[in-house]
C-alpha cells in the first residue's frame, strides 16, 4: 500500500520516529482508517457468505448471429424477463447477443454465484438444434462445418443442467427458434434432445418438442417467452407455473422435475447490526491487517485454481465425449461399408448365376443344333403367289400362331406365326417354310 505524502502511508511500521529521535505512537487518524479497512473487508466476507444463498439467474438472448439469419426472438424479450427476475429479488447476468468466449466466461460466473444458492435460473433465447441426445445454445458467432463442432461451438443445455444443479432447486429455460444453415449438416434436429439424467433438483423446459411441428418452433418460442415475461410480473408466480408457461402448456418438453416453489419476492433480510462508534481504544496493528490481507489473497488464488481445475475438467469431458462420438460415428460408417461390401458380393454372385445359366442354356443350344438334322431349303417368298401367303397366314390364324392382319405381306407377325409352326412340329426354326411344311399346312395348294 502507497498513499501520498501528506499524512500517506509510506511503509509497514506502526509507529513513527520523530525529528528528535524518539518514536511515537500511531497517529490517531491512521489507526482510525485501518480499523475501517478492517470492518469493511469483515463486512464483504460476510456479504459474500449470505450471498451464496439468494437467488441468481443469467439470460443468454442470441438475436443477430454472423453466419446464420436473425432470431425472431429479440434481446428485448430477453430484457424483460431478466428485469422481472430481478424485481423478484434474483441477481441477474445480463448478456445480450454474445459470443461462445463470452457466454462461456458469463456462465462461468454464474456456476459461482450458483453454488449453494436458494434458486437459480438459466433463460437461453436464440436458435437451437439437437445432436448426440442433447441439445445446443448457438452463440452469435457460431459456425458450423459439422454436427460435432457443437461441443466447442454452441452451449450444451445439458452441461447448463449440471450447473444450475449446484444450487438448492433451479431450472432451465430454452426458448429455442429453429436456424437455417447454407448447407445441410447431417445429423442434426430442429427438436430438442435430452437423454441424459436430469439433475434431481433442477429442471430443463424446452418451448417445442416433436408434438409441434418444425415450421411452428419459432412462433412456440416467442409465445412461451412472451409468456413467461407475463407471468413473472404477476405477484405471486409459482415455479410450476413458469415451467408449463414455457413449454407451452405441455406442448414442449420437460426434463426433470422440482417441488413446487413460489417466486414471490421474498421478505427482506433483517437489518443489520449498527456498527458502534468508533471509540479511540487501540486498533489492530498494520501487521494484523496485512495479515487479512494475506488471507483474502491466498483464499482467492485458490478459488481461480479451482475454477481453473473446474474448466480443465470440463473442457476434458467434452473433448473426450466428442472423441466418443466421433468413434460411434465411424463405427456406423465401417457397419455401413461393411452392409454396402455384403450386398456388393451378393450382387456379384447373383449376375455370376445369371452368366451360367445363360452358358448352360447356350451350350444346349449349340448341342441341339449339331445334332439337328440339316434343315430342307427354304420357299422363297416370290414363289409364293399372293393367294398362296393369304392362305398361310389364314391357316396360321386358325391355329392359333398368327394375329395380324390377312395382307399378304410376309412380315414379322407373319415370320413368328411360321416360326412357332416350325417349333410345334420340331422343325428347324428359321421363319420361312420348307416345301415339306408349305405341304402340311396347306394340302392341295402347290407354289407357283
């Protein structure tokens, strides 16, 4: 410590020497203030001990975001409720549109001001998707190439349940509205996930759930916030009562469950003891002070050590789960390539029995026509008057093997017509009639 010089404090001796030599006692004044410095730091530490166990609450609102369009939920709503939580006696962390760093730093805040507290709330407002069975805040500046950059790049609502869990009864309120991202990230839902255990003395409410439809989560949002910004000016709300305001009657969703609590402002503290007047009796030495002194600097740097371990630890847990999930993911993908690969074979062995079968009945083929009696020359079709094919084709008709019109013209119906003919007297099938088989078909008739 350094005042200045007139009357300052220049050193740690309690006492002065004077012009002649001699020391003399503390100046009155100087023990005065010590004294006050000694009340006072009496009076923080005991601040901070009754603070512990109040109310506390922090409200995230996302509203304009960098990479994907603007919330229909404004910082305004935002503003309202955390002004109606503070009139209900609540010390509030205010953070309109921030970033990851700086929603983080506040809810690192918050997890101290949390830690035994009477009730804590959390009120997140912005876009919010679902991944891996939870469900993400995203920051104002949050981007994503890929369903796992949530972990280090938006807030998991189920690690700010861990954190209102510290407190004796707390909850969690998402008004979520749904993003839009240029380019669709596999994996990802517009609806909330929690599947983790809740907390038991804390409670996480979504306003929408898969009973709402995703083109009505934005306007369920608003409605519920809206909502809650109503009930919590009313005079003496409940916390049942904000938990079904915000899942819209039941049409969100609930995770855990708390007893019911009323939020009414609660009745003041009693007054402090009046300090006695300062009598001019001895005061502690600057020794004892420095002491004190000594203390709060000791027990502060092992509460930042703490809080150190604490974020260390967390930032382990997620890097480890993201590493599980990660190996969850390509395991999928190896079962996926695995199936893929299996019906490959399948397919292969498949077309190889078709290419056999088809062998077999090529090589029989082949047999039957190197045993197969040389077939007889062909009529060729200008041996045939114009009466004899309308007879052939008449003959064909009325056995069944010819559809096509009686024209005369030898074409392809006529050609198939022939060719069954052929078949049905185990003929060579060719499609032209030997003289042996115009005979048959046509008795009496003779070719030109």
């Amino acid at each position: 410590m350094h005042f200045g010089q007139a009357g300052g404090f220049a050193g740690r001796s309690s006492v002065r020497k004077s012009t002649s030599g001699e020391f003399s006692p503390p100046h009155p004044i100087l023990t005065l203030g010590l004294f006050v410095v000694f009340a006072v730091s009496l009076l923080l530490l005991s601040f901070s001990t009754a603070h512990a166990s109040g109310r506390v609450a922090i409200v995230l609102t996302a509203e304009d975001y960098q990479k994907l369009p603007k919330s229909s939920i404004g910082t305004k709503r935002g503003g309202e409720i955390a002004d109606a939580l503070k009139a209900r006696g609540f010390d509030v962390i205010v953070s309109p549109n921030p970033t990851n760093a700086t929603a983080r730093a506040n809810l690192r805040d918050f997890a101290a001001k949390a830690e035994g507290a009477d009730l804590a709330f959390v009120v997140l407002i912005g876009h919010g998707v679902a991944w891996g069975g939870q469900t993400f805040f995203l920051t104002t500046n949050t981007e994503l190439g890929r369903a796992s950059d949530l972990l280090s790049r938006a807030l998991s609502a189920t690690n700010i349940a861990q954190i209102v869990g510290r407190a004796q009864t707390g909850g969690v309120f998402f008004f979520m509205t749904s993003p839009t991202f240029e380019s669709a990230i596999e994996g990802l839902d517009a609806r909330p996930q929690f599947t983790s255990d809740p907390p038991k003395n804390a409670v996480t409410i979504f306003s929408s759930s898969a009973r709402i439809p995703v083109s009505r989560i934005d306007a369920a949002g608003e409605q519920a916030a809206e909502a809650l910004a109503k009930l919590l000016q009313q005079p003496s709300p409940s916390l049942n009562e904000a938990v079904k305001i915000a899942s819209n009657g039941g049409q969100g969703a609930v995770f855990g469950r708390v007893d019911e609590i009323s939020l009414a402002k609660p009745a003041p503290a009693p007054a402090a003891p009046t300090v006695a007047a300062i009598s001019p009796t001895p005061a502690p030495s600057v020794q004892k002070s420095d002491e004190i002194e000594g203390k709060l600097e000791t027990e502060r740097r092992a509460r930042e050590q703490a809080e150190s371990r604490a974020r260390d630890e967390q930032l382990r847990a997620e890097r480890a789960q993201a590493e599980v999930l990660k190996a969850q993911a390509d395991a999928k993908k190896a079962q996926a390539d695995v199936e893929r690969a299996q019906a490959d074979a399948e397919k292969a062995k498949q077309e190889a029995k078709r290419v056999e079968a088809q062998a077999q009945i090529a090589a029989a083929q082949a047999e039957s026509l190197r045993h197969a009696p040389v077939a007889a020359a062909a009529i060729e079709d200008s041996q045939l008057g114009q009466k004899q094919r309308r007879l052939i084709q008449q003959r064909l008709r009325e056995m069944g093997l010819y559809t096509g019109p009686i024209d005369a013209i030898m074409g392809p119906l006529t050609r198939e017509a022939i060719m069954g003919y052929q078949r049905s007297r185990s003929a060579a099938v060719t499609g032209y009639l030997t003289a042996e088989q115009f005979d048959a078909l046509l008795p009496g008739e003779s070719t030109q």
